[in-house]
C-alpha cells in the first residue's frame, strides 16, 4: 500500500539528501510541488522503506509534516460507508 508524505517546501531539499544517503531514492515522478500552498508530497510504494523514512522525518524537528494517524481516520471512515 502507497503512502503519501506532505511536508512545507522549504524543507524538500534537506530531506530527499538525508533519505539518499540512507540510501532510498525518492522517483521525480512521486513528487508533487504545490507551490502556492508552501508543501510537495510524495509517494512511497515500498513497505522496506517506511520505517526509514519514519525515522527521518522524527528525528528532523525541523521537517514540518501532517499527522498519518489523520489520513487512517479518514480511510477508516470512508470504508465504513462504503460497507454501511
């Protein structure tokens, strides 16, 4: 299962060099810049690299990043209603 990251643009650079030293490329094409709202997000498709990238983004106060336990509620909701 994919997993999409939302962090503020500003911090793009400092954490796609922290996650290629450890190893694990980011595709371009995951990568999506809205400029207007100051954030990119990107996808990981690799369940390997999750833990990694978790680490990361816990150990770098600086890296500004939306709650993942939001976007669970939301996908819990939305298959409830699909199955009720």
């Amino acid at each position: 299962m994919a997993k999409v990251y939302k962090i503020k643009l500003e911090d793009k650079a400092a954490l796609l060099n922290k996650l290629e030293k450890l190893g694990i490329s980011i595709d371009s094409y995951s990568i999506n810049d809205n400029k207007l709202g100051g954030y990119f997000e990107f996808e990981i498709t690799n369940p390997i690299a999750e833990p990694t990238i978790k680490k990361v983004l816990a150990s770098s106060p600086k890296i500004d990043k939306i709650k993942e336990s939001l976007r669970k509620i939301v996908r819990e909701e939305i298959k409830s209603i699909k199955k009720g």
